[in-house]
C-alpha cells in the first residue's frame, strides 16, 4: 500500500484479528477518542483501555457514524452495520497497524527523544528543512504509545522526510516506538529529570531511550551527555556537539548575547565557524545547537544552516484560550497551520460551551503535501463536520477555492491587512474564535485586535495539567467510583465555565458549587453535567428548578423551607442532597438529628434523595486518624438509616482530595475533588504524588531605580536596602490578591531564575523587589508562583494555606488558559 487508505479486510489480516467483516469499507482514519470524530464513514475506532474503558465509547461512536472497530471484546448492543476486528491486545493492534503503514514507505525518517526539548527541536527542524523536504511530522506533542502510531499514519507518497519524536514514562516502552519509528537519523536532546519515577535509575532511563536508534545509520548527540554509554550505542556514524570537550564534532567554544540575540562561535572539520540564534534562554540555545549539528550532519553548508537558524521563529505549541472583545473568547493558536493541528485545535474548539456560536479564522496552509485543490476540500469537509458556524478565510488558496466550504457565515479576504480592515464589519459578538494561521501571516495582530486590553498580571492555567491531575486520583479510584469536582469560588480562582468545560469534556460525572448564582453561570456558559449547590438560598430557590441545579439541604430549617416552595410550585421528586455532620460543625444534620430526618423523608413525594454526604475534617493528617475513624462510622450509620427510610438506594460520597489516596476504604459511591485538581494535596508531598501545578502567576517590571544607603521605600518608610541598590517595581499588590503580608522581605519572586524579596510594605496596585545583584530591566517577566515557585511556599510563607493563595488572586487579573 503506499496511502493511508486501505480496507477493513487488509487491516483484519495486518492485525491478524478475528471477527467478521459484514461489509467492505476503505479506511483512511484512525479514532482513538469518540469526542473526536472527524471523517467517520473512514474511520476505524480503537476501543483502548487505559483510565476508561474505550469499549463504554462505542455506542457513542457508532451513533457518529463509525462503523468499524477493533475490539478486545464484542459489543454489548446489536449494530448490524459494523465490523469488529477482535484482538487480545487493541494498543498493540493499533501500534501495528502503524508499523505496517511505516514499512510501505522508503524515506529518511529523524526520530527524536530526550528529557526535554523534543518537540521543539522537531518544529525547528521542520523549520529549518521545508524548504527543501516534503516533511510529516508529529502534530503538536503527540509522542506517546498512542500518538506515535496516529503521528506515523499520516505519511503519504509525497513525502521524503518524516521527522518523529518519542516519549516514554518507563521501562519497555521505546522497543514499540521504535518498530513503528524506524528513523534513519537519530536524534537525541537533553536529559534530565523527566520521568525518572519510571526507572530504575537515571543510567535505565538513557539506556531506555538509546533504544530508539538502535537502527540507525547516523546519531547526533551531546558528547559529554553519552560519555557512560559507549557500548550501549549501537550506531556506527555519530555526530557529537559539546560546549566542553574539543573532541566532539561540533565544539561551540563561545557564546556572546548580542541585541536580545545569541552568537555562538564553533569548531568544525577544523575551521571556525559561527551562528546567531535569535534566543537567549538557556534551553532555546541548547535546543537551536542541536538543530545547527543535525544541519551539518546531514552535509548543509556552514553558512547555509547559519542563514538558516538566524530566521527560526519561536514555537508555540500550546492553545491560549483568552477573553476577548464583545464577550467573545478567542482561542490563539496563531503561530502554525497544518491539516493535523487544525483538527486538534478545531476539536477544543468543540470543548468551549460558553457560547452557541463557533468561529474560525484561517491563514492559508503551506508544506501540505498534498495537491490545493485536494487540500482545501479536505480542510473543507473537517470544517463542516466540526460544525464551525463562521468561517473567515485569510490568503490567496482559500479565496481561489472559497466554493469548497459549505459553512453558513464565510469570509475570504487575500492577506492578513485586507482582513484586518475589515474586522468592524464582520461583527465578532458572543461567539468562540479559533485563530489558526501560518508564521508567515502574522495572524498576532488579529489577536491583538480580538483579546480584550487587560492589566498585565497575568494567571496562567496549563488545562492539560488539570486532566493529568483528574486522571491521578481516577487512577486511584476502586471502580465504579463516581467523581464530583469542585468549581466553588470562581474554581479556586482558576476560572468557573474555562474550568468546567474541560471537565465536562473529560467525563466527571457531577460539578459542584458553593451558591446558585454560580451554578447559573454554569449553565448559562453550556454545561450540561449535573451540578450540586452546597448553601442554597431559600430565596433563589426558583433558580434551582430554572436551570436544574441540585440543592444540599443540611437543616430542618432548610429542608422546610424547600418542601414549602416544592409544594406551592407543584415540584416534584426534584434531585437533592443531604449533608450530614459527622464532625466538621459546619454544616449539616447531626447523628442525633438523623432519625428525625428520616422521618420526614419517609413518602415524602416532594424530593428524591440524589446522594448524602459529610466531610473529613482531617483526612490529610495522620494524628487525627481516629477522628476520621470515627466520621466514617458515623457516616456510615448515618445513610444506613437513610437509605432504610428512603426504601432506595443513594450516592455516598465522603472523601475529600486528601481521602481519596488516604482512606481508600471510604471511597463509597463517589469522591469531591477539591484542591487536587489544581495540584496540590497536603495528604503527600509534592515530589511523591504525580500531580502537576496548574497554575502560573506572572507580571512584569515597571521600573527599576538604583537606591542609595539610607532611601527608604514604599508606604510609611518601611523598606530599606542597608546598602546602595537597587530595586524593581512590578505590576501587582494587594487588590490583585498579593497579599498585605507578603510585605518587608516575607514574601519572594522569581526574576531571571533568582529569588528575591519585597522591599517595603505591599502597596495596592504594585510592591517592590529588590534586585540589587540581577540585571533587570523594565517590562523584564517576574514569576509570583509556577512550578518551580510553588504556592505551598507562598502559603508557608505568610502562614496560611494554599487555598487562600489560589482564591485571593483577584479577577482583574487576567486569565489565559493554554491546551497542548
């Protein structure tokens, strides 16, 4: 075969699967997601299992059109239409399938993997050699067991270069990458800490990864980064580049920053030569030396690859989902166009709810390999299938073949200006704008023009860190065990509907909030989940069965006050929730009050008792463990009694995100995840638990002033250096939510890698650092908290917890959101 469309019948015998084929279909797409269904009627669905059981996902799939599957298992449910390919194992199935389609095809292949910089040095790459190859490449990261084999499925007749990248988490994983892989050309970049939980040592981990090119006929690595592994590399040609050792290939012997730019100077085949890198962070040079010793590797003159690399952009490879304009939202992705992430940014398109209407503007698609007119009917046909409501088409292509969309509002203009001058008339209100444009198009200032003008502190939410944390306490999780996210406070200050909506995607099975208001703006913004309100209002109770909103009642005063609005409102058998106190006293009915509540809830045709639930006080510490002992009896005496009364059985739910690693056993029916969400747990250490921060809080420099021994700073004189100085005045103080308290040297933020402190006490709008021993300058990026600079220690640092921190930062503060 030599394109990725072949038939049902010729995949059954390439996976070697049983079943039956009751029809003949030629397939061309690969599904591993039933939320992600582009071309069904060519499409073959992989029932994975993993966190979820892909076989639940077929019904859904089939209902999208998908009419072929490769199973472990045979449907629960007759679809006469439907071909399953039965296989004992549907991962390897899949991983198959790709290394066939590998095999059928003769081109040079790059494969890629390290610790860090893998996919920055494949966009460089790709870069740096479209000009001259006909390039396929991984979408975005997708470097897993998964997104190898969907990456290598795309390779077609026109290629000549594939460059792939390989990521792994642990031992015996990069065996399989490698068969569907194949490169010729290996690449290997930093190593460092990244999954080294998976390994054995350090030492397993790079011998892991060597596995990769273990085929190849040419390497390129940092020499000193092997220097162990000699015998582990099976590689006859390598290419080395060191900044140390003179003996490598490529010695780069001087590094010198020139205008925000930096120039290297470098011995190869005996002479000098150099290269201007227009970065200057650690890691972006690294990752641009790589690419300039794979240049040269490959036989590319010096002065050629120096051109070259001196016009590298930057790579984005994340979706900024910001606030725009006219109660819009604008997804940003402007900085690349290909049919691959096009599909990808198109489907988180789908995941926003907050408003009916659905946009897209796209820049012309370059380096495609396929033919336009081939091209643009295929982007065509993914745009209507995703069911973009408008579409505003930028570029000379897609206003030659404009007649292929069949969208209902549709805009061509020839350039990015042409588009820009016309932006009043399109009339952008109350819709979710996808921007997805090639480098070249400069589709920035169509950002620029759409995001709305907000205060530079910025709080940046990393969504995919979020899923990596939900699926960390789901794989905790006993089956069966339902979840129940917690969005209270405006999602502990991360946003409510941006947050929702990747949870809604991602299948939690119930939301819950602190008032109704909140759980209106829920549904007001498209979210469909259940969603349970912990301190109703009696007042806005009629909001309640307006927008389907779930109540706790927690007192007899409460639950009175529901049944008189039930029955005047004739309500009926409406979903509620009772909170019983085991404990906390905060709120809810008391193990003496039970009886009497079951009293009332005996025939009681007014409510149907969705769940009952209490709270740990101290789930995450060990010298209370009896206490909490003692919750769980009561708890469990408590629904007993309950669900005799009721005559049926309830949701139990108890565990909170530290009980839920903690006290396995009480995991009942469902579990609230809280805090655990947004990466932190007190229940474990930070290092120990898998979870990532989500969140990053950044400012910048407004001005920098040298001080002199004896000036004093800020309010009431209260900071002073001791010595002459200096210090940075930066755009955030207590009415962002930076705390009065960090004031006077307490509280510390990362500038250019180095903690300093406040100077002086916290003013409203602004605080001050010194700086006395960094070169800063105004408008220089300031870090209040991010992975590194965690909350916890800003939360230790003024004595308080995490929870504070997180909710404090005021909604002034700009929020973007980001999706790898």
């Amino acid at each position: 075969m030599s394109s990725n469309q072949y038939p049902i019948s010729a995949i059954q015998q390439i996976i070697k699967a049983g079943g039956n084929i009751v029809k003949e279909y030629n397939i061309s797409s690969l599904i591993t997601d039933s939320r992600r269904i582009g071309n069904a009627a060519e499409g073959l669905f992989f029932a994975l299992s993993g966190r979820r059981n892909g076989h639940e996902f077929i019904a859904e799939a089939y209902a999208a059109g998908v009419r072929n599957f490769v199973v472990k298992e045979g449907p629960q449910l007759i679809m006469p239409e439907a071909n399953f390919l039965i296989v004992t194992d549907v991962l390897q199935a899949l991983q198959t399938l790709a290394a066939h389609h590998r095999s059928s095809f003769n081109l040079d292949v790059i494969g890629i993997t390290g610790s860090n910089g893998k996919t920055i040095v494949k966009e460089w790459l790709y870069q740096l050699l479209c000009t001259d190859k006909n390039i396929v490449r991984n979408p975005k990261s997708y470097n897993s067991q998964i997104g190898v084999p969907l990456s290598v499925w795309q390779i077609n007749v026109k290629n000549n270069l594939g460059i792939f990248e390989a990521g792994i988490s642990t031992r015996n994983e990069m065996v399989r990458l490698e068969t569907i892989i194949r490169p010729s050309i290996g690449v290997l970049t930093h190593i460092g800490t990244a999954h080294d939980e998976g390994f054995a040592s350090r030492d397993e981990k790079v011998k892991e990864k060597l596995l990769l090119f273990k085929n190849c006929r040419l390497l390129i690595h940092n020499y000193e980064q092997l220097m162990d592994f000699k015998e582990d590399i099976s590689v006859k040609d390598c290419f080395t580049w060191s900044t140390k050792f003179k003996q490598a290939d490529l010695y780069v012997f001087s590094e010198t920053v020139i205008k925000r730019n930096t120039y290297l100077r470098a011995r190869y085949k005996g002479d000098e030569i150099e290269c201007l890198i227009p970065f200057m962070d650690g890691a972006s040079v690294e990752n641009a030396i790589v690419c300039w010793a794979v240049m040269l590797a490959m036989g590319y003159s010096a002065a050629e690859t120096d051109d070259r690399i001196e016009h590298l952009n930057p790579v984005s490879m994340r979706l900024e989902l910001k606030t725009g304009i006219n109660d819009c939202s604008v997804i940003d992705d402007s900085y690349n166009s290909d049919v691959q992430s096009l599909e990808i940014a198109l489907n988180f398109l789908n995941q926003q709810n907050q408003h009916t209407k659905k946009t897209l503007i796209l820049s012309d698609i370059f380096q495609s390999g396929l033919q336009p007119d081939v091209l643009y009917k295929q982007v065509a046909e993914m745009i209507k299938a995703k069911h973009v409501d408008k579409f505003v088409g930028v570029g000379k292509a897609l206003s030659k073949y404009q007649e292929d969309f069949d969208i209902p509002v549709k805009h061509f203009y020839p350039d990015t200006p042409s588009m820009l001058q016309h932006l009043r008339a399109l009339n952008f209100k109350e819709e979710t704008i996808l921007i997805k444009g090639s480098r070249s198009f400069e589709f920035e200032s169509i950002s620029r023009a759409l995001v709305q003008k907000a205060h530079e502190t910025v709080m940046e939410i990393n969504l995919n860190a979020m899923v990596n944390n939900l699926n960390f306490y789901r794989s905790k999780l006993k089956p069966g065990v339902k979840v129940m996210a917690m969005v209270k406070a405006f999602s502990y200050g991360s946003g409510t509907f941006e947050v929702a909506n990747i949870l809604q995607y991602n299948k939690v099975d119930y939301l819950a909030v602190a008032y109704i208001d909140e759980g209106v703006a829920l549904r007001k913004t498209g979210i469909t989940l259940p969603v349970m309100v912990l301190n109703p209002e009696a007042s806005a109770f009629d909001k309640l069965t307006e927008y389907n909103l779930e109540p706790v009642i927690y007192s007899f005063g409460l639950f009175d006050d529901y049944i008189k609005y039930a029955r005047q409102q004739n309500v009926l058998d409406y979903p509620v929730h009772l909170k019983i106190d085991t404990g906390m006293h905060r709120l809810g009915f008391e193990n003496f009050e039970v009886e009497t509540l079951c009293d009332l809830l005996e025939e009681n045709r007014y409510v149907n008792i969705r769940s009952v639930f209490s709270h740990l006080v101290a789930s995450d510490a060990a010298e209370h463990d009896e206490f909490t002992k003692t919750q769980v009896r009561n708890f469990e005496k408590a629904f007993k009694l309950i669900e005799k009364a009721l005559g049926y059985k309830v949701i139990r739910h108890l565990c909170n995100t530290s009980g839920i690693v903690r006290w396995p056993n009480a995991q009942y029916d469902m579990v609230r995840l809280g805090i655990g969400l947004y990466g932190i747990d007190a229940a474990t250490p930070a290092t120990e638990n898998g979870l990532q921060p989500i969140a990053s809080l950044k400012t910048s420099v407004s001005q920098v002033k040298n001080i002199t021994n004896g000036d004093t700073i800020s309010y009431n004189r209260s900071g002073k250096l001791g010595n002459n100085g200096k210090i940075a005045t930066v755009r955030i103080g207590y009415a962002d939510g930076y705390l009065r308290a960090f004031g006077n040297g307490v509280g510390k933020m990362l500038v250019k890698g180095t903690l300093v402190p406040t100077v002086g006490n916290i003013t409203m709008d602004m605080c001050m650092l010194d700086v006395s021993d960094i070169d800063v300058k105004e408008g220089d990026e300031v870090i209040v908290f991010n992975e590194q600079q965690r909350i916890e220690a800003l939360a230790e640092q003024i004595g308080t917890i995490p929870y504070e921190i997180l909710t404090n930062i005021s909604q002034r503060v700009k929020r973007v959101y980001f999706y790898e």
